[in-house]
C-alpha cells in the first residue's frame, strides 16, 4: 500500500484553463513535497484537462464532474483525498513555495 501524504491539496476548477497551469505551477513548486495534488474539473468546456496532463507528474491526481459550482467539487475532492490534512487553493490563486512548509 503506498504511503499516505501529508497534504492534499484540492483545486476545483471550472474553465479557468489559462490560470491553472500558474496555479498548479505554484503547488509543485512547494519545498516540502510530501503532497497530493488533486484538480477537480467541474464541468468545464475548455482544456482543462489538457493543461493538468501536461504536467506529467505523478502527484497530480485529476477527476471530471458535471458542473454542481464549487461546494460539490470541494466535497468531491475531499472524498478523493488521501492526506492526514486537506488545503483547499482556488484555481486563479497561487501559493509561496514555502506555504505547506510553514
């Protein structure tokens, strides 16, 4: 069984395509690394999906819904979590390299 992180950090989005590569940038950049990266695509109809694959990176955890706003993709994201802890960061909002660590 593969160790638990730390944090999950959870990202619902929808059509926010061209401010989630910053967003998701500003996550993997973290000096402590022991997370989850968890996008919730709530219904969008750009490319989404092709932005979070281009990442590649195994931390990266990604799920489509149909469009339920924000609540139902938060709820979704903490059902899919597997961290001691959940950090919720909207999709249009970037985070220091040092936020997890401190």
């Amino acid at each position: 069984m593969p160790k638990m992180p730390f944090f999950s950090v959870i990202i619902p989005t929808y059509n926010r395509a061209d401010l989630l590569k910053k967003t998701i940038d500003s996550v993997l950049e973290q000096e402590f690394s022991d997370f989850e990266l968890i996008v919730i695509n709530d219904g969008s109809t750009d490319h989404t999906k092709d932005v979070v694959d281009a990442f590649g990176d195994k931390r990266i955890r990604y799920f489509f819904q149909e469009n339920g706003e924000r609540g139902k993709a938060r709820n979704r994201g903490s059902k899919e979590a597997r961290g001691k802890y959940v950090f919720f960061l909207d999709s249009d909002d970037l985070i220091y390299p040092n936020h997890l660590q401190v």
